[in-house]
C-alpha cells in the first residue's frame, strides 16, 4: 500500500516512515499541509495518516478540501488536541479515526490495519489480465487460479505495472510506487525485482517488456 504521512514533526515523521516502510508499504513523507493536499491530488494515496497542526494548510482545512474534490483514501488524523470536540471536529470533516498525540507504532500499525481492512470490502476484489490475476484486497496474485509466492515489493511492482498496462513506466515512477516519493533509493535497485517478477510471471501470457534507459511496460504476449 502506498501512505501518505503529513507531518512536519521530522523525527515523529521518520519513526512513522521506517516503521510501514518495514512492513512493506511504500511512504511519501509531506511536511506542509498545502504541499501535501496538492502532491495526493495528483499522485494520489492508499491511506493519509495526517496531522491537525501543519505550516501551509492546517491539517483539519486539508482533509475537508480533499473530500470535497473527491479523494476517498481513509484518514487518520494525528493531534496533540485530546478535547472531544477536537475529535468530533475531525471526524465531522471526513476523518476516519483519530489519534491522539503521543501514541504507540503498535497502536498506528492496528488502526491502519483496521482501516484497510474496512477499504478492501469497497475495492473491485480481482484484476484479469492475460491469465494472471491479481486480487487487490488481499494483495494476492495467481496464474490460472493458482497461487504464486510473491514477496511484497514485487506485488507492488506488478501492481504499478498492471495500473499502467500497456504504457511506459519510468524507472522513478516505480521507485516511488515501492518505496515512496523521496526514498533514498537508486534507479537500479529497480532492476533485480523486475527480474524476478518476470521469471515468475512465465506461463502466464503477461510480459514485462524494457525500453533501455526508459522503463518498463506490461503488455500480453502476442
């Protein structure tokens, strides 16, 4: 899954990143609330973990905004305010739960869990493409309805592929689909995960075809 953490608190921001980065998702870390809500209208996000108090656009005005032009990804708020009307404010606005300020990573960890847990009941459940097929809900990819052992960077890799099926993606792009925009990551460090994505990909009428120097595209076998 790709997260979006708002949060200016650096060292608060960081703990947040390695932590989700560990459990395999990828993390865009924005520390102004204007840049914030402009960067998940244009690249869009999974999940928002988001703070109230922002320089730019308080966190509160950028989640009203964001539900107003039609971004769903659930929402938790993250506030030092423990008042109920702080709470209710939140949730009024379009938050899907509320965290209050300082709280464990254990306790983050469920309350996203939870929340995805809720988003995947809303998802379309399967994406066909060739005769693989990728379950978007439990993150799950088969060949003829057989089960294939993927590690998790390589299923989001395919899943950044088949959004883009038949269209060249960059190097960058699928660096920032896996790590999240800003990772410390180099272009190449793409390239074994391509690799073995592709050797596992055989039989299933879907190729990954490179473009040197560009990218990658998906495309069936002809």
């Amino acid at each position: 899954m790709r997260i979006s953490v708002v949060e200016d608190n650096e060292a608060l921001a960081n703990a947040i990143a390695f932590r989700l980065r560990d459990r395999g998702h990828a993390v865009d870390l924005l520390p102004d609330g204007s840049v914030a809500e402009a960067f998940i209208l244009r690249e869009g996000s999974d999940l928002i973990v988001l703070d109230a108090n922002l320089p730019g656009k308080n966190g509160f005005d950028v989640l009203s905004s964001l539900r107003s032009k039609g971004i769903t990804a659930p929402v938790i708020m993250v506030t030092a305010r423990a008042d109920m009307s702080d709470r209710i404010f939140g949730l009024d606005r379009g938050a899907d739960d509320y965290l209050t300020k300082p709280f464990e990573m254990d306790e983050l960890e469920a309350r996203i869990r939870a929340l995805l847990r809720r988003q995947r009941q809303i998802l379309v459940p399967r994406e066909e493409y060739g005769r693989l097929t990728f379950d978007k809900g439990s993150r799950q990819v088969y060949i003829d309805q057989q089960l294939l052992d993927v590690p998790r960077k390589e299923t989001a890799l395919l899943e950044c592929l088949l959004d883009s099926r038949g269209r060249l993606v960059s190097k960058g792009q699928l660096i920032d689909h896996i790590y999240g925009v800003g990772a410390d990551v180099e272009d190449n460090a793409i390239e074994p995960f391509v690799s073995r994505l592709r050797a596992r990909l055989k039989g299933s009428g879907v190729l990954i075809r490179t473009a040197r120097g560009l990218g990658y595209m998906l495309e069936l076998e002809t």
